[in-house]
C-alpha cells in the first residue's frame, strides 16, 4: 500500500490520508469543498460546493498518477436531498462517461458545515 497526499487538495481533518493506492487501485478518502490553501470552506452555493469537492478529488488522483477519467465507483453524501439535481449537474460535468458506479444518500451532518462530501474508487 502507498499513501497519496497532496498539498494541492485539503490536508486532512482527522486520522485518516487523503487516498491510498493498494494495487491498481486509488481509494480517495470523503472530500468536502475546502480551499486546498487556507483549508476553509469559500464557497456557499451546494454547485460550487460540488465542484471544489471534485477540484479536490482530481487533484489526489493526479497525485496518485490518475484522473476524474478513471473513476470506477463514487459515493456521494448530501445534507439536503433536495439539493440532489444541483450536485448530479455539476457532477456529471467532471465525470465522463460510461459514468462511475454510485451510491447518493442524504446523511443528518457531516464532520464540518458543508453539503457534499464525496469519495471515490479510481483505476490507476
């Protein structure tokens, strides 16, 4: 196993790393809509929420060698469901097609005031 850590996504808030590369495989640890910078979140609207969540996400797996490109499954956690068409919008931007296997479910809170978090399998 190889742990993947980059400064061009949010350090980690807990014991956990940003990713880690078992095989052919990157496993993205849940991603929130942090600045990589100042490690805050800059942004309010669930869209632009969604797409520094996914900024975060290429930036590990280029790290790790890969991309957006080889996602092969995403689970997403909303704290809204009514948000759900907003974040498939901009999600489906990111990700190409045939689109990553995914779950979406709406969760009561998250570690931080966000509302996406996103993690993901990606081929290597």
């Amino acid at each position: 196993m190889e742990e993947i850590s980059t400064d061009d996504a949010p350090a980690s808030i807990g014991p956990y790393s940003q990713a880690m590369v078992h095989g052919d495989t990157v496993y993205v640890s849940g991603q929130g809509p942090a600045n990589p910078e100042s490690r805050e979140v800059e942004v309010d609207d669930i869209q632009d929420q969604t797409a520094q969540t996914l900024e975060n996400i290429g930036a590990i797996l280029e790290a790790a060698g890969t991309s957006l490109d080889n996602v092969i499954k995403a689970n997403v956690y909303v704290t809204d469901m009514d948000n759900y068409d907003a974040v498939n919008e901009v999600y489906a931007e990111y990700m190409s097609e045939p689109f990553p296997a995914r779950c979406a479910v709406e969760v009561s809170d998250l570690p931080i005031d966000i509302g996406v978090e996103i993690e993901v399998v990606a081929a290597t």
